[in-house]
C-alpha cells in the first residue's frame, strides 16, 4: 500500500479535531500539574526544598505519563491499494484425453470450450483486473497465459484421468475474484461436487464454465457399482435394500433395475438417466419373510447389457437389544426404568453410574467385563444398540467419551439424552453433544436458582388446604403433589413415535419436572410435547428425534417418570410398553451386511479388476472367489483396505478372457453376496468411453456458486474500479508497549521510596 | 517496615481467602439429580412419628455425604391415603403392623406393588418395642398377609446392601441398646430384607437406626454410623431392578 502516514489520537480523544484534543489535554496536564505542586507544598513533615521539589516532579512525570497513556497516539496510513489476487480471473483448461479426443470434423472438445472462452475474453478483461491461467488433467499446473494452457503441444502431466473437483478447489484456495474453467465436467475420481460448492459459497467465488462439445458417438455403460442390505432382519418387518447404479449414456434416457428373491420379483422402477455420467441410489423397501436365509438379487438392465448383484439377509425371530445405561447423579427413576426393561428378556441393560458419585454399581455386564465408567471409545461403545445418558453434566463427561459417542452414533449407534433439569441440560450448550441431538440448549435461560427449585419443590408435595409450616417436633404434614403433567403429540404431526401409538391418550406419559431448551434443530422430528394447562399455554419440546449420521439421537427432556409408574394401578403395563416400544423405536436399523462393490470402472481383458469387501469386522474374513465366463472358479486373495476400520478388504484378479465374470464372497455367518459384469476384449478407461459432456452438472455448479454456463450470451458485468474503490486506511498504535507501563509503574515507584526517605510513609 | 511486617499475615489471608472458600473438588453436592422427598408412614399407631425430629438430621448427612437431591425435611404418607404413599419411592415406617384397616393394607399393597420400597426400623424402646423377636413376626405375618408369597429372609453379611456407598465393617448394621445397656436379644437380629419373588420390596431393621441418628444414648460416633447403614439402605434400594 502507497499513500501518506498521519497520526491520531485514540481512547476519548479519538475523532476530535486536533486543536481541541490538544487543548484538553494541555488544559488536564496544566490541572495534573498543579494538584502535584499543590500536594507537597504542605507535607505532614517538613521538608528541605530539593526534596519537596524532587518529589513534585516525580508526581508531575507520572501525571504527565498517564495522560499520555490516555491519549494513545496512533499512526495512520492512508493509500491505494494494487490490485492483488482478489481481483483476478483464473483461468482453468481442462486438458485431459477427453477434452483431446477429436470427432469426425476433427474437433476437440478443447477447441470448442476455446472457441467459447474467446468470445468472452474481451469482457472478463473489462471486468477484472488481472488474469491467470492454469492447465489440469490430474495435476494443476501453471501456465503464461490462455494460449498456453490450451498449447497441445505443451504437456499437462497424466491426461488419462481428470481430477476436474479437486482442480477447481485447488483454484479457490488462490482466493481469485472468479474462476472460469474450460472441460467438458467430467470427473473421474468418483467424487461428488458437494464440497466443492460449499468451499466456493463460503468465499464468495463464482465458477464459469466454458463447456467443450463435439459430435464423438458416446458408449453406454452400465454398473452396480454396490448394493447395501441388514445382515439381519427381523420376520414380518419391513426394511430397506439400495443399489447404488452407475451409468453412462450418450442420450437422456431410463434404464429398468428389479430386486428379485427366490424366483419372486419384489419390486423395480425404471430409472431416469440423463445424458453423460449417472451416479445414482435405487432404495426400495421390503418385507422380509419367516425366519431363514433371504436371497437378495438386483438387476439392472437388459440383455447383454444386463448387471447383476446380489446378497444375503438373515431374517430372524427375536432381535437382542443391548443398551448401555449411564447415570450421572443419584435418581430413583433407574430402579423403575430397569424394572421395566427387565420385564422384556429381548433388553440386556448393562449399568453404570459417573465415578464421581461414589455408588458402586456395574449392573447387566459380562463377568470380568463390566464397565466402570462410560468408554472413551467408540469401539467399546458398538456392542450396544442403544446408549441412554441418563441425568450426565457436561463437565463430567471428557472430551474422549464425548468424541466417543458422536463417533458411535454416527457409525450407526442410537443414544438416548435424558435431561429433566433445564440447569445441567443448559451445560451442555455449545459442547459436541449438543450438536448430535435434535434439540439446542440456551446457556443464557438457566432455571431457577437451587433455592427457588427447593420453594417449587415444596410448594408441589404441600397442598394449599394442608400447608404447614415446617416445624420438626409438628407431626403429620400431609402432602399433596401437583398434577402429573402429560405428554402431547404436537399437532400437525405426520408421524407420532410407536411408542407414544401403542398407547391411549389416557396412559400417555405423565411427568413430574422437564428441562426446557432453546428449540429443535432442522431436521429434528419432535415426536411429544407438554400438554399446555390452564395457567402455562407453553407447548415445550419433551421428546425429540434426528438423524445423525448413519444412526439417531433423540432427546428425552423429562424424569424417569417413576412418579408415573407410581400414579398407575399395578396392574397397568404403559409405563413398560413406553420404555420398550421406545427403546425399540431408536434401535438403529442392523449393520450392513457382506458388500462387495466393484472399484474398476471399465474391466478389460489383462487389466486387473479391484473388487472391495466389506463384512462385520466381529465376523473372521469372507472366502471370496471369481468366476470366469466358462464357470472356473478361482479363489482370490483379501488384502485388508489401508485407511479403512476393520472388516475392510480388496480383492484383484486379471481376466484372462472376454465375457461375463462374476465374484461372489461368503462370510462367517453364511450371508453370501455376488456382482456380475461384463469383462471387453480392449483396454478403456473413463476417459476413453467417450462420456458425454455434462451439461446439467457444469450448470448445477455454476447456478450454485453465482456463476453461469458461458453460451453466446454476455455473463460477465463489466464495472469501472474507481480511484476510491482502492482506498484502504490502516491504523497501528504508537505506544502499545510494555516499555511505557515499566517506566510509568517505575515512576510511581520512585516516588514512593523517596517519600519514604523523607518519612513521608 | 515494621509496620509493614505486621501487615503480612492480614494480607495474606487477604490473598488466600477467594482460594479457600472455593468448593472441594469432589463435592457430591454439584451433581445431584432429580429432587426427592422423605417419608414416615403414617399408621394408626401412636409411635408412627416418634424420633422424627432426628429426620432432617438424616437428611443433611444425605445432602453432605451424597448428591442425593433428598428435601432437607420430612414429609408425612398416610397409609389410608393411596397417592399420599405413592409419591415417595420409599417409606419409612416404625412398623406396619399396625395398620389394621382393609384400606390401609391395601393401599400398602399396591404401593408395593407399583414398585415402591419399605423400610421398617423399629425403635428401641422398650415401651414401643418390647421383644424384637415378636416385632419381627408381627411384620413378617402382616406382609405375607398382604402380599401372599412374600418371604422374609435375613441378609448375609456380604449382602450388597453392607457396601453400596459406605463400607459397613462386619457386614452387620450398628445396633443401638435401650439405654446404652447391651442386650443380645437385640443383637443376635441383622437385617432382613422382604423379597416378591426375586424382587426385593422392602428391609426391616431391629436395630434402632432412627433411634441412634435421633442422638439417644450411645457411644460417640454411634448417630453417623446409624446414618451411613440408613444411606446404604436407600441407594441400595435405588439401584434394585428386579
């Protein structure tokens, strides 16, 4: 930055003229100046006149000094500012095989996404103040300018694969005023824009697309690249199955999957492909049936064309629950919620309580292997389907168990909060755990002091007609507790949890205190709130439900409700059903079965194909076998994922002839699942399968980042940066030191120990 | 600089005051949970409330020695009364067999029933209590009366209920003597715990519990160590399924 160095007053003075702040200040040093000469004219003890002068110049310096110190100079610079990389325009070319490949008339993609670009340089020049230019295929590579990025003759590294996402987010880290890319928007590493388009909305950076077309026929290619089902079910329940497809087409079109079991097909669709590269999720719902292996098969397409894949889901009678339950202060309502757990042998409650409290109790665990304290991993924590935390404070779960178990939950897992007490719930506000439940605290609406909850607290067991004044020699205080309040299903909603379904609204929970929060998140479904009463309309959240992850967190802003369990007859089971039925409600879905999916896009003859595996990690590892075209059967060898938890492997075999091969793999469990897929005679990779450009992607990107699809129309809006447009004003203090303070305080000093010479202390 | 010497201990105290006054660490007291009231049950019986002004004494050893949210007062449930019972998780009773009406052997039946817990402790007083023998067959025949299949058992001395929070040494609960004098007849009782089935639902003590927190006569330290057996009885009860 050029321009000219100024100084300023700042604290009280700031934005004063010169002349009056220096008038104050003169006026206040002249008052300072004064007092100190005035304050050792008389001393208690007489003093000689070197001394009394000495020490009134000591004071008038410390006087002098803090007025300084309050008056805090600073320098000001005021310039004009270069244009800088903010203000730029990087230029992305494309240059992989795909942009290079030339159709009939001998036109490559480069050309025409050139060709484009061209017609619009002339207003990107107006509109910004620099340009740059880089060339990618798999790498991002510097260039002079635009016509050596899109040089043929100068090499951009490897060009059979294009790495176009990670290019574009390699150009928003250079933080340019927009970027402008020339590609035909394939990418082949299988990543999805997703990051990409909340990097570039979070900087503000537009992305333009000059798209490259020619007249290259496109091949079709189909692929199951994965398919995910349970390993197990239970009989008579209904449970979801999904085919992840990846497609190819050279025109919009549709293409028919089915998912056929024991001869039977359970359902199909047809699904929408558009134009160019397809990576899209068919997941349909079935109904599994009586106890026994289910045969599970998908298909995709017709005729040679045809994919096939296929799993194994056990479906069983009875499903084991595991729950890990964790208290966190001393409450009654666990001996009523372990009762009615108890009364299921489906649930195994393995019990602890926080350290701190002093009570010894590891309940339900297996001998020698009971918790003591809630884990600190995830690992431990995945034997259980569910883990309720049950009254915990904020500060006396570590930052490992909280890591822990939003690791667990999003793995798959399901907690259950329990917090009756807005104050503990409240502590919670800003902690990870917080950000895993549906629900958000308010740190700033802390409830009543401990005292006012002791006053509530007696005001609920002392009725009004029978309120007695405590009194230890009074016998006989009879007691009456405030109305049970009751559980609500929100009106308007769509969905009431099976919990709450399975009972009337007379046998609806009943609480006696709740904690109140902020609200619920997006997303989060509220599945109860409080019934509003005569003097309180309020409708608080008690019980709320969301998705995270691969798992669900749900909220339970009330008590244990043993005071319900109490208030009914004996002979009534709500408060058993509701424990259950919502526990069950909460059990996350069964964990993935075997999976293969397939990682080589285009098989080829002599090229190896990668196959990954996937398996419960407590299961040993599957047997895997490939079959060729003519039925031999060759076993391959599982090498386990680098980076990838356990029960991840990949498997690779070489196709040693044209046609349809198959590999299908069998766990310790007996669940079985299998791909089919066509092996060609010739070698092809993405980039040679001559993929369509896309069109509706490139678009998609652009719309979301503020940017367009360059055509014949003008996108850029040209501006006129003015002289001021490039002002900027920076301000540093002058005497923001620690050496200024030293020699104030030793000012100050001095004159003490002098005063004291003279036995004026 | 006299002067100044003098000053030195004032100022450090100055100093060290905000640190001292800051709480334990491990205070129980910062986590506690749900709050909970504590009950005598009122039955026709003229001793019902006896030793009930040692009861907030009770309670604020609770509230220093535990984060139980107990109410530092107590509280009254008539056995006639239904919902009076039923909004304590546990009753303390001198003894029940004095309830004589149907509704109030009901009631306490289906206090029982619900999931609520009984703590009989008898006094011992020789005018309340003449013979523990007798007053242990009395609660035994009334409950089985009102609970058929109830079973009385007495709790060996490894019982969980010995060191759920405080280690009780022994394995035996204190005794407290009418008059400080020992009697064997008294001594020769533990505690015995009412179980349905595999659930327990209740403990008597002859061992004057209320009689040694309520300060009567007895070796020094005796009142803490009636309390301690008094706060393992009611966590124990806390944490029993079934």
């Amino acid at each position: 930055m050029t321009g000219a160095v100024d100084w300023q007053f700042a604290g009280l003075l700031q934005g004063m003229p010169h002349g009056v702040a220096w008038a104050l200040l003169g006026s206040a040093a002249l008052l300072g100046i004064l007092l100190a000469a005035k304050s050792y004219q008389n001393t208690l003890r007489n003093l000689p006149p070197y001394a009394r002068i000495s020490l009134a110049a000591l004071r008038i310096a410390v006087v002098l000094a803090i007025l300084a110190c309050l008056a805090n100079p600073q320098r000001t610079r005021t310039g004009t500012v270069q244009p800088g990389a903010r203000d730029t325009l990087l230029l992305l070319v494309d240059r992989s095989d795909s942009m290079n490949a030339k159709d009939y008339r001998g036109l490559s993609r480069l050309a025409d996404a050139t060709r484009q670009w061209k017609i619009h340089e002339k207003d990107a020049k107006e509109t910004f103040a620099g340009s740059r230019a880089s060339r990618f295929a798999t790498k991002v590579l510097d260039a002079s300018g635009v016509d050596d990025a899109v040089d043929p003759s100068v090499s951009a590294g490897e060009t059979h694969q294009t790495h176009l996402y990670s290019a574009l987010r390699e150009a928003l880290a250079k933080s340019p005023a927009a970027i402008v890319c020339l590609t035909d928007g394939i990418d082949t590493t299988g990543e999805t824009p997703t990051s990409l388009v909340s990097e570039a909305q979070r900087d503000g950076i537009p992305i333009y697309f000059a798209l490259g077309k020619n007249r290259i026929q496109s091949s079709e290619m189909l692929n199951i690249r994965e398919i995910k089902a349970p390993s197990q079910v239970l009989r008579q329940t209904q449970f979801n199955v999904s085919a992840l497809v990846d497609a190819t087409m050279p025109q919009d079109g549709e293409v028919t999957i089915e998912l056929w079991s024991g001869g039977a097909k359970l359902s199909s669709a047809n699904l929408l492909l558009r134009r160019g590269r397809n990576t899209l999720a068919w997941p349909t719902a079935v109904t599994s049936p009586e106890p026994g292996p289910m045969h599970l098969e998908f298909r995709l397409g017709e005729g040679k064309q045809r994919q096939l894949a296929h799993c194994t889901t056990r479906v069983i009678e009875k499903e084991k629950i595991d729950v890990l339950y964790y208290q966190g202060a001393l409450q009654w309502g666990y001996r009523f919620l372990l009762t009615a757990l108890q009364s299921d042998p489906s649930f195994n409650m393995e019990s602890i309580l926080n350290p701190a409290l002093g009570v010894h109790l590891t309940a339900g665990g297996k001998a020698g292997h009971e918790l003591t304290d809630l884990p600190g991993t995830a690992k431990e924590l995945k034997r259980f389907q569910i883990v309720i935390l049950a009254h915990v404070f904020a500060d006396r779960l570590t930052a490992a168990q909280q890591s822990a178990l939003i690791e667990y939950v999003r793995g798959g897992g399901g907690v259950l909060f329990i917090a009756p007490d807005s104050n503990a719930a409240a502590g919670f506000s800003g902690t990870p755990i917080e950000g895993m439940l549906p629900v958000a605290f308010d740190a700033r609406t802390l409830a009543k002091s401990a005292e006012a909850g002791e006053q509530e607290f007696r005001r609920k067991m002392m009725s009004a007609s029978a309120m007695v004044e405590i009194d230890p020699g009074s016998p006989g205080l009879n007691q009456e507790l405030a109305s049970l309040q009751a559980f609500t299903i929100p009106a308007g909603s769509s969905r009431a949890l099976t919990a709450l379904r399975g009972l009337d609204a007379a046998n609806l929970p009943r609480l006696s205190q709740y904690a109140k929060v902020a609200g619920p998140k997006p997303g989060a479904e509220v599945l109860a709130v409080r019934e509003p009463t005569a003097t309180d309309k309020s409708r608080d959240i008690l019980l709320a439900k969301q998705q995270f992850g691969e798992g669900f967190s749900a909220f339970l802003a009330t008590d244990l409700l043993w005071r319900w369990k109490m208030a009914l007859p004996s002979t009534s089971r709500a408060v058993e059903v509701f424990w259950q039925q919502l526990l069950l409600s909460l059990t996350p879905a069964p964990r993935s079965g075997l999976r293969l999916a397939r990682l080589t896009d285009a098989p080829a003859l002599a090229t190896p194909v990668t196959i990954r595996v996937e398996s419960s990690s407590d299961l040993p590892a599957p047997t895997v076998t490939c079959v060729s075209p003519t039925g031999t059967i060759t076993p391959l060898t599982l090498q386990e994922s680098p980076g990838r938890e356990s029960g991840a492997w990949t498997a690779a075999f070489t196709p040693d002839q044209p046609g349809m091969w198959g590999v299908s793999a069998v766990d310790g469990a007996a669940s079985s699942a299998g791909l089919q897929f066509p092996v060609s005679d010739k070698a092809r990779t993405t980039e040679a399968l001559d993929i369509p450009p896309d069109i509706e992607g490139m678009r998609r990107i652009a719309e979301s980042t503020g940017g367009a699809l360059i055509g014949d129309e003008p996108v850029f809006k040209t501006r006129t940066v003015t002289d001021g447009e490039w002002q900027r004003k920076n301000t540093e203090p002058l005497w923001n030191s620690s050496w200024l303070l030293a020699a104030l305080l030793g000012l100050y000093g001095t004159e003490l120990a002098v005063r004291r010479i003279f036995k004026l202390l | 600089m006299k002067m100044l010497s003098r000053r030195i201990p004032t100022l450090l105290a100055l100093l060290l005051l905000p640190v001292l006054s800051l709480p334990a660490v491990d205070d129980p007291g910062k986590w506690r949970g749900e709050r909970v009231g504590w009950a005598r049950l009122k039955t026709p019986s003229k001793y019902w409330f006896r030793h009930a002004t040692g009861d907030p004494v009770l309670m604020q050893f609770f509230r220093e020695s535990t984060s139980l949210n107990i109410d530092p007062t107590w509280y009254a449930a008539d056995v006639e009364k239904l919902d009076q019972l039923c909004k304590y998780p546990l009753l303390f009773s001198q003894g029940v067999h004095m309830v004589d009406s149907p509704k109030g052997r009901e009631n306490l039946a289906e206090y029982i029933r619900r999931g609520g817990f009984l703590l009989i402790d008898s006094c011992i007083n020789h005018g309340v209590t003449p013979d523990p023998d007798i007053f242990l067959a009395l609660q035994e025949q009334f409950l089985q009366t009102i609970l058929p299949g109830a079973r009385v058992l007495p709790l060996p001395g490894n019982h969980a209920v010995y060191r759920t929070y405080f280690q009780i040494q022994g394995g035996e609960p204190p005794h407290t003597y009418f008059n400080n004098v020992y009697d064997k007849e008294w001594r020769k009782h533990g505690l015995y715990g009412v179980f349905i089935d595999s659930r327990m639902v209740g403990i008597i003590s002859l061992s004057g519990l209320q009689c040694g927190w309520d300060r009567m006569i007895a070796p020094p330290g005796h009142d803490v160590a009636c309390m301690r057996m008094l706060v393992n009885i009611y966590i124990y009860a806390m944490l029993q399924g079934n």
